[in-house]
C-alpha cells in the first residue's frame, strides 16, 4: 500500500506550463479542478533560472563543474494562474558514486515570502546514501507531507531550488535533466460526476501483470513486500510494458526463489528512509526516469485526460484510495492509499487495470466501473498519476502546460 492520501481541501499543486494539455472543461456543475504542471528542461529553460556553483550544458543538463563539491539551481517564479494550496515536485537526474540532490520549494503572495521547505533528499542508489525526505516542516506557510507540500492559505507563486552534492574529491558530478512541479487547487469533496467515455474506448494496452502479494515477507528492510509494495509494483509493469525492466545484474542479489525480482529491485530503488516506505510518488518517478525518456507526476481532471495517453500508448499508475464496497471487483476490500496501472477502457468507457493487490500474476487484469473508479480516485488522491514514457511514445500533448 502507498501512504495514506491527503485530503483535498481546496488543493493545489503548483507548476507552470506553457501549452494546455488539455482544453475540456469540467462536467456541467462540477466544481472547478485547477491544476497546473510546470517543468524546466531544455537548456534554454533550464538556464532561465539561478545558478550559483552550477553550469547548465548544451544538452540541457545541471552539473556541477570540476573542482566543485556543491552548487545550487533556482527556478523562475512559476505562476499558475490561481492560488495554489498543494504541489508535487519531480525529476530526471542521475548520482553517480557518492552524490546527491536535494529539492525545496517556497511560494510567495502579495509581499509574503515563505521559508524554504525540503520535498526530499534523493540519490539513486543507497550504497552512500538513503534517500529521504524531512517530515512535516510545519512552519510559516505550508508544511510537508511526504512528498506534498501543502500551503492551507494558498499562494499565487512558486519557486524550486535544487542543491547538487557529491563527495569531495571525487570527478564524476550529479546531473539534473528535468525539474518539474504539479500545482493544484481541488474542490474538497466525496464525489464527482462520471466522466463520458472519450476516444480510449475499447483500447487496451498489453501492460503484464505483477502481483505485489506475492513478494509478502521479502526484504523487511524496504517495506516487507505484500500491501506496501504497491506503487513499486505497478511502476515495474510500467517499465515491463516498454521493455525497459533494469538488467538482470542489477537485481542479481536479489534470491533465485523471488518471483519478478525486478520489484524487489524497485522496492529498494524507491525506498524512503525517512517515510519507511516505498509509496513516494516523485521517488518511484525518479527511478522510472533512470531507465526511459521521462516519468514525473502529476493530476488529471478525470479519466477523458486518462484517455489521451491511453490512445497515445501510453499506461499511467494511478493512486486511489477506498472503503468497503466502494470498487467492486477489487482483490481486497479497503485501502487509504493504494497505487495500480490504467492500462486502457472497454467499449463503454469502464476502465481495465492491472491492479497488483492481485493474489497472482494472472489475476492482476481488472475492469472497474467508471464512476466507481473516478469517486476513488479524484477526491481521494486529486487524480495524481505517474506519467512514464519512452522515447517511442511521445506525450498526446504538451506537458508544459495549464490543464
């Protein structure tokens, strides 16, 4: 299982996009659901922003230069066009021997300026280094939770600030690719209207099926396998989909006797030290981005915006949570926060998942009813999904943009 979802009081993740992702509006006298994702990723973006110990190469890539232990990146002031109350921050890097990065977040409104709060320390690996993040932070204006910072007042702009480190003496530097942000303000409520069934209906993706139950009991060190392996699971059907599993030599410590060894493998590259799980949305990203073109996170508005990457090819994780009766059809009964893949739509527009609270691999394959899948999943976690992709799959739209 994932961490327990937030609740979603006037919610807002913050970002700034450039092109719409999407255009549609919200169901007729459904309240507003603004959201907006930004990212800094080409070198001309990239060098928009502050640098101090920093350089920015042609390839748009934030590195340290020699003989430099520590340097820091800023972003621009992003505004998203309303006053956001909740924002997730991801990223593609790489820290190569004994490196790492650190990502904060501040906001501002009217002459009010925040102090700077830690979303997580991050390194890819954890031979020197345990990822983590830094807990609640309760201070001026938001706090953290996880991996969310939540601004309960609202601000009307953001700023990001990544700290690049690696141990002295040594040559090879951390790098940055992409540095991105969801903003969001959500109405707070228990339901929402049912979306019409869009252009994905009757296409289904052939993502394979992973349980999470079957790896109960592996590595307690890292969450102990069964329920709290739930997004590292779905995130590794992802990567199965594109071809684009970890070799073999990565996982080669991992016992002959564990089924799909590559989940235990993302288990531990997703592993937050600090949380004790591995339910971290931005670190599970994190891992995906290592090993295809892109992965971050971010909101949808409802499953017609699922709909999109699904006609483009493209499978989401998706985080829900739900009481006794309120999915039928699910492998078990209740969660405050579970992770599973949409991997497409019937012809009537419900949605076919693989959802790897299954007992086995072949029993992951589910279809849930549409309304009862969207009433579980937007007011619970926002309609926060993993977007990961390879290079074969071009985005149906812009990422940069407001949606």
């Amino acid at each position: 299982m994932s961490r327990p979802t937030l609740p979603i009081l006037a919610t807002v993740l913050a970002g700034a996009l450039v092109a719409p992702l999407l255009a549609a509006a919200p169901a007729s006298g459904a309240p507003a659901r603004r959201i907006d994702y930004a990212q800094w990723d080409t070198a001309t973006e990239l060098r928009s922003g502050t640098l101090a110990g920093v350089r920015v190469g042609a390839g748009g890539r934030i590195s340290l230069p020699p003989d430099t232990r520590a340097g820091i990146w800023r972003s621009p002031w992003a505004q998203p066009g309303f006053r956001l109350t909740r924002l997730i921050a991801s990223w593609d890097a790489r820290t190569p021997g004994n490196s790492r990065i650190r990502i904060d977040v501040r906001g501002r409104t009217g002459t009010t300026t925040s102090s700077w709060d830690t979303l997580g320390v991050w390194a890819e690996h954890d031979r020197f280094f345990r990822r983590t993040t830094k807990g609640p932070q309760r201070d001026d204006l938001g706090s953290v939770s996880v991996d969310t910072w939540a601004v309960p007042g609202g601000v009307t702009a953001y700023q990001l600030r990544v700290t690049l480190v690696r141990r002295a003496g040594q040559a090879r530097s951390p790098f940055v690719d992409t540095v991105g942000a969801v903003a969001s303000r959500l109405p707070d409520v228990s339901s929402v209207p049912t979306s019409k069934p869009g252009p994905a209906s009757g296409i289904v993706l052939d993502v394979p099926g992973y349980s999470q139950m079957i790896h109960r009991g592996h590595y307690p060190e890292y969450g102990a396998g069964g329920e709290a392996w739930c997004s590292p699971t779905s995130t590794s059907m992802v990567l199965g989909y594109y071809g684009a599993l970890p070799d073999a030599a990565a996982y080669a410590s991992v016992p002959a006797n564990h089924v799909d060894p590559w989940v235990d493998h993302a288990a531990r590259m997703t592993y937050d030290y600090a949380y004790r799980g591995t339910g971290n949305w931005p670190f599970n990203t994190a891992y995906a981005a290592t090993l295809v073109d892109r992965a971050f996170v971010t909101r949808l508005r409802s499953l017609r915006e699922a709909e999109l990457f699904i006609q483009a090819g493209i499978p989401l994780v998706a985080s829900i949570a739900f009481g006794r009766g309120q999915l039928t059809g699910a492998p078990i009964s209740s969660s405050n926060g579970h992770l599973l893949v949409i991997s497409g739509f019937t012809d009537t527009g419900d949605v076919v998942v693989n959802d790897p609270a299954a007992a086995s691999d072949a029993a992951v394959r589910r279809t849930y009813d549409r309304g009862e899948f969207e009433n579980v999943w937007l007011p619970a976690s926002g309609g926060t999904v993993y977007v990961i992709a390879d290079a074969a799959h071009p985005l149906p739209v812009s990422p940069r943009g407001n949606w």
